[in-house]
C-alpha cells in the first residue's frame, strides 16, 4: 500500500543565521542531495523548528519555505 510508505525525512539545515530542524518530502529511495539539488528557488519544510546560533528558538511553524540561497549545510536527520 503506497499510504503506508513513509515519505517525511527529518533534515537539519544550517543557514548563516539559523539552524532549522524539520521534515522534507522525499520520493521513496530518493537522496536529500538530489532533493535540494532539484529544488527551485524555495525548499519546502513540514514541522519546522528554527533556532538562532546560540539555541534560542526564533520560529515553530507547521510549513515553511526556506529560500535554498540561504542554505549553508543539509544533513539527513536531527
């Protein structure tokens, strides 16, 4: 049953500012590389937490689009 494949991968994503732990939708078998790469000018985040460098949280939203310019790191989970 195609429902019951679990398509969320969690991903922290260092920007100069912030670091943002979060959720991307990736097809099956797919790498956070090749998601990031195809992204367009945004990076759709599901569950997204932001914090500031020193580890105050500045944003808790359901979605967030995160301009693929700012990103610094990606790493596949939290």
């Amino acid at each position: 049953m195609a429902d019951d494949i679990e398509t969320r991968t969690k991903v922290t994503i260092l920007t100069a500012t912030y670091r943002i732990r979060a959720y991307i939708d990736l097809v099956p078998g797919a790498r956070v590389t090749d998601y990031i790469n195809d992204a367009k000018d945004f990076i759709a985040l599901t569950e997204a937490e932001v914090r500031e460098a020193e580890g105050r949280v500045v944003l808790n939203v359901p979605f967030l689009n995160l301009s693929r310019d700012h990103v610094v790191i990606v790493t596949p989970g939290h």
